[in-house]
C-alpha cells in the first residue's frame, strides 16, 4: 500500500490558501457574497438556516441525519502567504456524519468540496486559541480543514466526538508504564479530564507532560502533553501565539488506525491509516511515546 507523508507546519507560519477559496482583489466587494448568514458559525435548528443545496448535497453522502452533525460557517476574510495577500473563505457547510466528512462552499460555484470517507481519515488536527479555531481532518489524500469562530465549539462538539468514537474502534491495550508523575498546572489537569483527551472518561490514561524548548531567549515558557487511551494518542501543545495560555494545539490520532510509532530529527513520526505524519513532539515525549507502543 501507497504512504503519503505530511509534515506538521510550523506555528509560526501563515495559513496557505484552501482550493475552495477566492484570492481577494480591489475590485472585490462585500456585495460579492450576497446572502443573509449569520457572523458566527453555527449548528442549524431548521431546514431554512442552511445555504440552499447544501443539505441534499451533503445528507446522502455523509451520512447525515440530525442537524446536530452540521456546522455552518459564514464567510470571512482572512490573510495567506507572505506579504499582504487575503483570501475570501466563502459561506460553507461542514458535515461531521456517519459515513464521511464533507463540506460544501458556496463560492466559487455552489456544490461539495472535500468529501472524506471516516475509513480514510488517519488523523484530526484541532487547534483552539480564544475565539480562534482551525479544524483538520487528515485522510491518506486532500485534507479538510476549517476556520471557524468558536462560539460554536459547543454546539457542535457531539458531532466531533461521535467521530472520535467511529475511528478508535474497539479499545485497545493500555500498558502500565513507569513514567514520574508531572506536576500539572491548573490549565492541563482540566484538559487531561476532558473529553479533548479522555474520549471516555474512567477508560484509563496514560501521559506525560514536559517544557518545550524557547526557539529564543525571550520566548515564552511553552508545555506539551502526550496521552494514550484505549481509544487514541493524543498529542496537544502550547500554541506558538502570545495568548498560549488561553489555547492548545491537538493532533488526535485513533488507536484504530495506529499502524507504527518512530523517533526521528524532526519529530514523532506517526504512521496511522497509510499516511505518515511527522508532528512536533520533544525528544523526551516522543521516547515516552515509544514506550508506550512497545
């Protein structure tokens, strides 16, 4: 079987444009998404709230059956690149359902995007810092990924954990490791007893917690926290951003998937699904990782 490689971005670095998304130019106005959304993102009550077409175009193929699965997302402007180039990401519609992910954009035509099938998905990137979220769901090919005001986290935070449980299948072994216990700070012990790492809560867990490095001098002091579960690997970090203590960056990687672990230069490299991932992981995490998966 085929293995793609993705390599995690660098925080620092600005989001690259989507294929769905329309370069902003000076003679582009507001005018040009007409339409009455609302400003923030939202999971729909009625049949009337969601941009017309977007429903039957995703309901058959995602296996959609509650509007709890469903989030629309308005559009918004945001930049990419180097220098001052912005992009228009149009009103669309991400469905979270029982047999794929897919999002349909209204712009630049109207119809469905992305369309992952859950068999395909290797990994999920989730990523919040105050009201900012970025989204991605990681299959052997195109990657879906969201960004969203997260007003709306709640609302539609079922969906995502019923996606979870699909992906980890039956659990799997937890090894009693003998790794010293971390002294955690207020921040992480809430985010080790939720469900952004505990998919069941009383399953068992796994981690370990340790400072990453200052790329400077004046850099701000950053953690990350490596967890395993009967269901997942979860790896989550301080984000790169000024406002580190008010957010994390996850990548959730299901136990079902899981295929192989290896300690590398540029970091963990997970292999889950068909696709590897190299992602960020300290030198001390990523040996805790490896014994975990022996």
């Amino acid at each position: 079987m085929a293995i793609r490689t993705l390599v995690a971005a660098p925080r620092f670095s600005v989001d690259p444009a989507e294929k769905w998304e329309v370069f902003l130019t000076e003679k582009d106005s507001l005018s040009y998404f007409e339409g009455t959304y609302a400003s923030r993102p939202f999971t729909p009550r009625r049949f009337q709230d969601l941009p017309d077409g977007s429903w039957e175009a995703l309901a058959d193929p995602c296996g959609i059956d509650d509007f709890h699965q469903v989030l629309v997302i308005p559009w918004a402007v945001r930049p990419v690149g180097l220098g001052r180039r912005e992009v228009i990401s149009p009103n669309s519609v991400l469905a979270v359902g029982t047999r794929a992910v897919g999002l349909w954009t209204e712009k630049p035509e109207p119809g469905t995007k992305v369309i992952i099938p859950v068999e395909q998905v290797a990994a999920l990137e989730d990523v919040i810092i105050l009201l900012y979220g970025k989204l991605s769901f990681i299959p052997f090919s195109q990657r879906l990924t969201i960004r969203y005001n997260t007003v709306c986290r709640r609302g539609f935070e079922p969906a995502l954990v019923e996606l979870r449980k699909r992906l980890a299948g039956t659990p799997r072994h937890l090894a009693k490791v003998d790794v010293p216990a971390s002294n955690l700070s207020y921040k992480w012990k809430n985010i080790l007893n939720s469900a952004a790492v505990q998919l069941i809560q009383g399953a068992g867990v796994e981690y370990e917690f340790a400072s990453i490095p200052r790329r400077t001098r004046r850099g701000s002091e950053r953690f990350q926290l490596v967890a395993l579960t009967p269901y997942e690997l979860v790896i989550l970090s301080d984000p790169e951003s000024d406002y580190l203590r008010y957010g994390e960056d996850s990548y959730i990687i299901p136990r079902g998937k899981l295929e192989s672990v290896k300690s590398t230069e540029e970091g963990l490299e997970v292999l889950s699904n068909g696709t590897r991932l190299v992602l960020p992981v300290t030198r001390r995490l990523q040996e805790t990782v490896l014994l975990w998966m022996r």
